[in-house]
C-alpha cells in the first residue's frame, strides 16, 4: 500500500505584508516545509504589490508545486478602502493558483483561529505557539503574519483530515448515503 502525500499552500494575503506558510501531508501526519513573508510595504504603488503577490505566489507554486490552497479570507472592517485592497490582495493570490489548476479554499479568521487554538479569539501570538508546538517549530518568526498563512494550511488539513480520518470522501449527497445506508433512516 503506497501512501500518498499532499502539499498544502496558506496564504493570509496583505496589501503590507503576505505570509504564507507550507506543509506537506504524509498519510494522516502533517510536516513543516516553509514559512516566509512578502514585504510590501516598500512599495508606494498598490498595483506594483499586486503583481508582486501574484509573481511570489506563481512562484511558490512553481517551487513547490501545492495540490491545494487554503487563503485566510478578509475579515469585515470598517474602512472600506482597506477592504478593497484586501480583497485584490487575495484576488490576485488566488488568481495565480487558479491559473495553475490547483483547488483553492478559503476560510475565515475565526475558523483558523478555532482550528489551531480551540478559541475563535485567539490572538496571533497564541496561533503562532499553538502551530509551534503541533509542527515542533524551533523558533517563531518576528512578523506573526507567516504563521497566519501557516495556520490556514494547517486548518484545511484539520477540516480535510475528517473525511480522510474515516478513511472516507464523499463527492455528493448520494455518495455519503451509499457509504452509510446503516445511519439513514428510511
């Protein structure tokens, strides 16, 4: 029996900073290959750094070649401005995997912070010593921004690992009944 292994690419995209993080997953086991940031903020022309968030993320595609990509997506705020650079931001991320073929998810702050912590609230100090501990990190980074891109690789392996765990995977609703006629009631 040969056991398969997945790359997975996180991404928290920023219009000052994108983190990003990798991990390459063996079986049901998680390892460490890569955390990094993009520093943007050298850059006065916000279509520049857009095009430097779509050359860096073709080019970790190209060096890593993930099998799927987990984006933090934007929170809501209340400054609309910065939203909308935000949403470019990841546009533009997403845009270079999707140029490459390869499935893209998207979760919620929140949610990444509930997979890693156990806490929707979890500051990104907490995240960065929770993902320390479960990938055996030497040491943090100083910007926590690479670890947030880190934690969306990490969540979408927890959130993909439930199917994987049961050793099951379902394509539809008429998939999942097939698979379980003992727990339908007819």
């Amino acid at each position: 029996m040969s056991t398969t292994s997945n790359i997975i690419l996180g991404i928290d995209p920023g219009t000052t900073i994108m983190g990003f993080g990798l991990i390459k997953v063996v079986g049901k086991k998680m390892e460490f290959l890569q955390l990094n940031e993009l520093q943007l903020s050298k850059y006065d022309n916000h279509y520049k750094r857009l095009k430097l968030i779509f050359e860096r993320t073709i080019e970790l595609i190209d060096t890593y070649h993930p099998d799927q990509i987990a984006i933090e997506a934007p929170f809501f705020g209340k400054n609309v401005q910065s939203m909308l650079k935000l949403g470019r931001a990841q546009g533009v991320a997403m845009a270079a995997g999707l140029s490459r073929d390869i499935p893209i998810t998207e979760y919620a702050p929140k949610k990444i912070k509930m997979a890693i912590t156990g806490n929707g609230n979890a500051s990104k100090e907490q995240v960065a010593k929770m993902l320390q501990s479960i990938l055996g990190l030497k040491e943090l980074p100083k910007n926590l921004d690479s670890t947030d891109g880190l934690a969306a690789a990490v969540c979408h392996f927890y959130n993909s690992g439930k199917d994987l765990s049961t050793g099951k995977s379902y394509s539809g609703w008429s998939s999942f009944v097939s698979q379980n006629e003992k727990r339908v009631k007819k």
